[in-house]
C-alpha cells in the first residue's frame, strides 16, 4: 500500500496503525503462554484493516457498504477480546489498543452512515 494513500485514508492509516500495535501486543501475550486468546485477538484485529483495504476496490457502492460492515463486525469481535484482555488476572495492559480501536469504530460508524445515505440518494 502506498504511503500516499495511507495519508490520504484516514480509516487505512488507523488500522494499520491498531494492526502493528496489535501484533507487539499479541507478541506479549505469547510470550506470556495466552495463545488461545492471542490468536482470536490477532485474527480478529488484523482483519478490521484486510477489510478496509479489501473496500478501497468494491465492485459497487453496495459492495464498499458490505466490506465496511465486514471491518465494524471485526472491530466489535476485538473489542470483546481486549476486553477479556482487560479484565483478565495476569495479561498485560492494552488500554492504548481499546482507545485506538474505538476511535476506528467512531470512523467506520461515520462511513457507514454517509455512504448509506450517499447510496439512498443515489438509488
């Protein structure tokens, strides 16, 4: 992905931003023997950017809509698995992912608006 793009994209620079802190935390995680919950976390975290990116080249309007959808339902997966990580004994800070993670959510949530009422008006 081009830098330029990322710059440009405010919801790409920010997962990929969350996706490179994520991995040195799932990193932590392993290193603490918490595989089960580092890999869901891992999973379910890198995928919000994999769907973003995947919606840079939607087929459609409806198809952007979907992907972005994609992307928040991922990011509510992950917020369920900090959570665990927050409220567990014993597993290491991740209070800057959870403030990261929910500044992606404002963003996708106001994507999914305007593009729906964007496509509403469209139709």
């Amino acid at each position: 992905m081009k830098k330029e793009l990322l710059d440009q994209n405010v919801i790409l620079k920010l997962s990929l931003d969350f996706s490179l802190m994520l991995i040195a935390y799932c990193e932590e995680l392993d290193a603490l023997r918490k595989f089960v919950i580092s890999k869901q976390l891992l999973r379910s975290g890198t995928s919000i950017g994999a769907n973003t990116v995947e919606a840079q080249n939607a087929e459609s309007k409806a198809d952007f809509i979907h992907k972005m959808k994609l992307a928040a339902k991922e990011a509510e997966e992950t917020q369920y698995w900090l959570m665990l990580c927050e409220y567990s004994q014993n597993f290491p800070e991740c209070k800057a992912l959870v403030l990261k993670l929910e500044q992606i959510q404002r963003v996708l949530a106001k994507i999914l608006s305007t593009s729906k009422k964007n496509n509403r008006i469209a139709q």
